[in-house]
C-alpha cells in the first residue's frame, strides 16, 4: 500500500514518523529547515491522516507498520534512510533501528518505555482529548483562535499550544477523530511495553532519543527508562518542550534531527 507523503528537499533521505491520531503536518514547523540539508519524506501512517487502513486481517502492530513502511520505502527507491519519529512514531523509528532497516534512528519521547500505570495515564490522557474532539467543529475552531483556550484545549500535547497555529490545531483534532486506526494501534501499546523491549541494536546505527522537560503525556521518568535499556544512544533533554516538540522549538528539533542524521548512509542489508 502507499502512503500519503510529503517529500522535498536534496540530500541524504530523512524519512519522518508521527505519532498516534497525529499526522506528518505536525512536522510542518521544522520541514523546511530539515529539507535544507535533507531530503525528507513525512508520511501519514497506516490508518492516520490521509492515508488508508491496514488491509482487513492486517493487525495494528509494530511488524505490520514496520511491514509496510518497508514496502513504502522500496516503492519509492529510498533505501536505509534516516529515520526521525515523534511518540508512536519514536517507537517505530527504534524498531527500525533494531532490524537494521536505517541508517539512524532519532526518537523525540518514543513510546514504548512506560510501565503499565504509564500506559493507562497517557491512553486515559489521549482518549480523553479524542473525545472533547466530538465537539462541533465550529466551537473547535472559535476556541482554537483564542491562545488561553489552545493551552487548555492542547497542553497535554504541546508545552507552548498558544505559539501554534489555530487552523492547523482544528486540523489535528480533526484527523484525530477520524483516525481509523487509533483504537486498535492504542490497544497494541500494551503490549509493546518496554518490558518487551530488546536493546539489541545494531552498534553502526547510530541513536539519538530526546525528550521534551515539559512533556505531560509520556513522562520524563520514561526518558530515564530509555537511558537504562539503550545506554548506546545519546540522550538529549528539550527544554521547555512538551510531547510534540516540533512546534514549541522548531530551531531546536530541528538541530536535534540533522545531528541524529549526519553519519553516512549504510550499505542495504
């Protein structure tokens, strides 16, 4: 299956994740600064923004996404890029990295190194913020303008919603609600509990996590989890960021981002 994309820019491929009932408009913020140095490719997830769903019969699970991203990837003729993801989309960055289907993986608060009672409080946090998303649009819209009402409406999910722009806000909540694969892909998180989680990645992938100091969602205790299963990666702190950290500091994610990726492509396995 293919993907909805957005891909621009020259220079070595930088293939971008977002996290669960997002879509790759979160990555707007930093896209341009990225595409300077990269060619990146922001994708709408099986089941999320534009893209269609899994094939019937198809779970929502790591090997299926990782399945067809994969496919995805030979499609398109990109080959071992680099590999950014946010949240959900961290977690499949590290699994890439982990079967040796990336040059580099950079995480920004990667799901998957929470304990069950951190699972529940950020499945709890997001099916509540699906559910006031049931509101009609036009009342959406009118709060989104007003940046007292975006911090409210949006502080779980970003440290500064008032610095970000309302129409793309209302679009989120949109894509959110209608994602189709948000319930089923929230279930499978369980499972993926770092417990689960093997650290054997391979030593010529070179890691990099960040996690944001004002992240609500997946706790900074989880970042420290991170360092203790993956004491290879380099770990960076993002001040004053919150869960999705690409437009409270674009500058500096996207540093993070060309730093992570600036080793060689490696060879195809």
């Amino acid at each position: 299956m293919d993907l909805v994309h957005e891909r621009r820019g020259d220079g070595p491929p930088l293939l971008l994740l977002h996290g669960i009932g997002h879509r790759w408009q979160g990555w707007k913020p930093v896209l341009d600064l990225l595409a300077a140095e990269r060619e990146v490719i922001a994708v709408d997830l099986p089941g999320f923004g534009a893209s269609p769903s899994l094939p019937p019969g198809l779970p929502y699970t790591v090997d299926s996404a990782l399945t067809v991203l994969a496919d995805f990837l030979a499609t398109h003729g990109i080959e071992r890029p680099h590999v950014a993801g946010n949240s959900l989309g961290g977690f499949f960055a590290l699994r890439a990295a982990q079967r040796g289907l990336v040059s580099s993986a950079t995480a920004l608060s990667p799901a998957g190194f929470y304990r069950l009672p951190g699972f529940l409080y950020a499945a709890g946090l997001l099916s509540l913020h699906r559910a006031a998303a049931r509101a009609p649009e036009s009342l959406r819209a009118t709060l989104a303008r007003s940046p007292q009402a975006r911090k409210l409406m949006f502080g779980v999910i970003y440290g500064h919603p008032e610095r970000l722009d309302p129409g793309e806000l209302t679009l989120d909540t949109r894509a959110l609600l209608d994602a189709p694969g948000f319930r089923q892909t929230l279930r499978a998180g369980r499972a993926e509990q770092a417990r689960h989680f093997p650290t054997a990645i391979p030593a010529d992938v070179p890691l990099t996590i960040a996690w944001g100091t004002r992240d609500r969602l997946l706790l900074h205790a989880q970042g420290r989890r991170a360092r203790q299963l993956l004491p290879g990666a380099r770990f960076i702190p993002l001040p004053d960021c919150g869960h999705v950290p690409m437009g409270d500091n674009p500058a500096l994610v996207a540093r993070v981002l060309l730093e992570g990726s600036s080793s060689p492509l490696l060879s195809p396995v």
